[in-house]
C-alpha cells in the first residue's frame, strides 16, 4: 500500500473555506429559528369536531370561573332548567360564532409582537479575485460590511404603544360581541318563556271550545239549538286551534334561535326553568343613573377609547418617521494590493419631496374620524337610553290596562252566557266575546315578552346587566 502524502490546501484556498463554512453556519441559524408550515385543512373530521355539541361538565367549570367585564361567574346546577342568566353565560361559552371573533385576539397580538421587533442588520461581502492582465505580486481583494437603518429604532416606542392599545380595543370589542350574544340570548329565553305561556292559554281556550262543541252537537241531536248554534261554536273553535298552530309556529321558532346562540345543535332540547318572569320596569333607575358613567361602562364606548389611543401612538409614530431616513454601517476591506482598510459609513435621505407629510395627514385624518365616531356613538347611546325608558314607562301602562280589562272581559262573557241561556243574546255575539278576551289574555303576554325586549335593548344601550342580582348566592 502506498501513503498519500497529507492534503495541503493553499492560503487562498483555506480562507476561502473558512468563510464558506461561516456563511454556512449563519444560513443554518437563519433556518433553525424560522417558523415551519402545517397544513389545517377544512374537512368533515375538521368540521364535525368544531361543531360538536358543547359538553356540558365543562360548561359548567367554565360557568364557574367565566371572567367578563359585565357577566359574573353562575353555578350550572343539575336538573336545573335554564334560566336567562344562564342562557347568557352559556351563549359566551359555546357560540360558535364567537370562537371566529376570540381569534381577532391572536391576530392583535401578533401585531404587537410585529410592532416590537427591530429589523436586521444588513450584511454584506464581496470577492474579487485577480483574473487577467498583470497580477503579479496582488491578492485577492474582499469587502465586508454590516449596515443598520436608526429611524426604527426612533419609532418602535410609538408602535408599540399603538399595537398595545389595539390589543385592548379588540379585547374590549369582543367582550363586547360576547355581550350582544349573550343578551340575545336572554331574550330568546324571555320569548320562549312568554310564548309558552301563550300556548297554554290559548291551548285551554281550544280544549275548553271543544268539549262546548261536543256539548252543542248533543243539543241540535235532541233539537235544543240550531245549526247557526253549531256553527258559531264550530268557527269559534277553528279560531282558536289556528292561533294555536301560530304560536307553537312562533314557539318553535324562538326555539331553534336560542339553540342557535348557546350553540346546540337545533334537535336537542333545552328545558327551561320554571316560572321565569319578565323583569319590571319599576326596578330600572331613572335616565340620569342610566347615563351616569356611560362611557365608563359600554364596552364599545371603551373599545372606541383604546382605539383613538391607538390612532393617537400612530400619529406620534407617523411624526416621528418624518426624519430622513438614516442608516450607520461598518465596513473592513482589502483591494488587491493587499491594502487593508476599516471604515465607518452614514447614509440619509434627503427629505426634499417625501417628509412622510402623506401618512401623517393620513394618520391626522384618521384620528379626526374616531373622535367624532367616539362622540356620535355616546350621543346615539343617550339618545336611545331616553327612547327605551320611554317605551318601557308607556308598556307599563298597557300591560296594566290590559289586565285591568281581564275581569272586566270575564264578567261580560259569564253575563252573555247567562243571556243566552236566557233567550236573551245571540251565540254569535258571546264567541265574539270570548275571542276578545282570548285575544287580551295574548296580549298580556305579548306586552310583557315586549317589556323584557326593551329592559335587554336597555342593558345593551346603558351597558349594565340590570337583571344580574343575586339570588342565593348566585346571579339569577
């Protein structure tokens, strides 16, 4: 066997290498802290996991530990029916919709990470190597230099501070989305509640017509009464099973949308707790204590303020990237005479046409705008706060003047149907009768499922859960 004798590498081939090697080393730090690509495709495994139904026990722990500005944690009691409380809690929790408005989160913050990174430096190297003509006694002649532009470093506080407030105006603009949900929820309860209450009466009516019915077909067998009598008795009744079929229409359409908002799937049952009742006007403050820190309390309101503090650090940012663009660098150097030098580099732009004069009349302009929404969206806030506690004083009013007209409607029928017994009134004239006390029992129910309609307009307008004492410990 024959030994080779060592490889030697020339001076110029070793530091050629040497400097591979270190370009290579710093391309695969680059790579190493880079972000990797994965794949989330939209499938049926994809689809049926998101849109599951929500389970349960966890509800519950959730309920417990819920962190809001303005619901506050509820025990989800087994067997327990669901209360409108309830249903608000439980609308945050499982919406569907709101898991897409929660990722708003993730992208603010991103941008405020995006807004604290400074930007890299630049490096540069160039190598010149001594082809042709007369190179005896040269080298080969390199460059390096390393560049850093100084005007972000300048402007990163503002930017921080703009993506920071941001971030709190997304979080605050969704709290508030998660109470707009959670109060259409409520009321979904609310109407399901007073539309049960409405079946049920209007179901009596329907039973009671029909055993009259029964009753009225025996009486024209053994000739007591006349065919105008079985069919006044017969439209009477077909009146009322169509106002049946109305609202158990209108019933199971409440039905599906409160499914909707607490996220169940539209076949699954919800039991609702027993006797729940419409909250009272007589309970709600007068205006001044509904406008009484407003802004303090409407989470849109608030949102809106973070936003304009936002627009305010974008601005400032805006004013001070007006600078010229200005960019410092070393550099080390050999030509091929074998002459070394080091140097130091300023670069700036000089500001004779762009002064960054466009984005800050930009950031000016926007910054007019919030302020003006921020004040527009306070004024309309009063303004409906006003109109609301109207409406709700004016049915106040109609609910106790239809009550009123119950016994008054009662004591007419049972006074009818002594005349007609009687001889003395006409059939049609008492299934009249009946029908319009049908019809003011509904209504009854109807205001009242109107008046819980207002108070939650009314919590969404003043931005305060009116109805979120406690009962038992717990809010009701």
């Amino acid at each position: 066997m024959i030994d080779l004798p060592p490889k030697k590498w020339t001076p110029f081939k070793a530091r050629l290498i040497t400097r591979m090697r270190f370009f290579f080393a710093l391309a695969l730090i680059t790579l190493n802290s880079c972000a990797m690509y994965h794949e989330k495709p939209i499938n049926d495994a994809a689809v049926e996991q998101n849109l599951a139904p929500p389970n349960l026990e966890a509800i519950r722990v959730q309920a417990r530990e819920i962190k809001h500005p303005i619901l506050k944690p509820i025990d989800f009691g087994k067997g327990d029916g669901l209360s409108p409380q309830k249903a608000a809690v439980l609308a945050v929790l499982a919406n569907p919709v709101l898991r897409a408005a929660r990722d708003r989160r993730g992208v603010a913050a991103a941008q405020l990470l995006q807004a604290g990174i400074l930007p890299n430096p630049g490096l540069s190297y160039s190598l010149d190597i001594p082809t042709a003509g007369d190179t005896g006694g040269t080298v080969n002649a390199y460059a390096l230099g390393l560049t850093y532009e100084v005007i972000p470093l300048i402007t990163r506080g503002a930017q921080v501070d703009a993506a920071r407030a941001q971030a709190a105006a997304v979080d605050l603009d969704i709290a508030w989305q998660e109470w707009q949900v959670a109060e259409g929820a409520k009321l979904h309860v609310y109407n399901l509640a007073v539309l049960e209450k409405q079946l049920s009466v209007a179901r009596d009516e329907q039973k009671d017509l029909q055993g009259n019915l029964d009753v009225v077909k025996q009486a024209l067998d053994l000739g007591d009464l006349t065919v105008v009598d079985l069919a006044a008795a017969q439209t009477a009744l077909q009146k009322a099973h169509a106002l049946v079929l109305t609202i158990d229409q209108q019933r199971e359409q409440q039905r599906l949308l409160l499914n909707q908002s607490v996220g169940f799937p539209p076949n699954q049952p919800i039991a609702l707790q027993r006797d729940i009742t419409p909250p009272s006007y007589e309970t709600l403050l007068p205006f001044s204590g509904m406008t009484r820190e407003l802004e303090e309390r409407r989470l849109d309101l608030l949102a809106l303020r973070k936003g304009y503090q936002s627009q305010e650090a974008r601005l400032r940012a805006a004013i001070l990237a007006q600078f010229p663009r200005l960019s410092i660098g070393l550099s080390r150097a050999r030509d091929t005479s074998d002459v070394v030098t080091t140097g130091f580099g300023v670069s700036i732009d000089v500001p004779i046409f762009d002064r960054n004069q466009g984005r800050i009349a930009i950031e000016r302009a926007t910054r007019e705008q919030l302020f003006d929404e921020y004040m527009a969206r306070l004024f309309d806030a009063r303004a409906e706060i006003a109109a609301i506690l109207a409406d709700l004083q004016s049915i106040e009013k109609q609910i106790a003047a239809a009550e009123e007209a119950i016994p008054i409607a009662t004591n007419l029928i049972r006074n009818y149907r002594r005349a007609l017994l009687e001889g003395n009134a006409d059939v049609v004239t008492y299934y009249n009768a009946r029908n319009e006390l049908l019809s003011k029992r509904i209504d009854v129910f109807k205001l009242k499922g109107d008046l819980a309609g207002r108070v939650i307009a009314l919590e969404i307008a003043s931005g305060q859960c009116l109805e979120c004492d406690t009962v038992g410990g717990q809010p009701r």
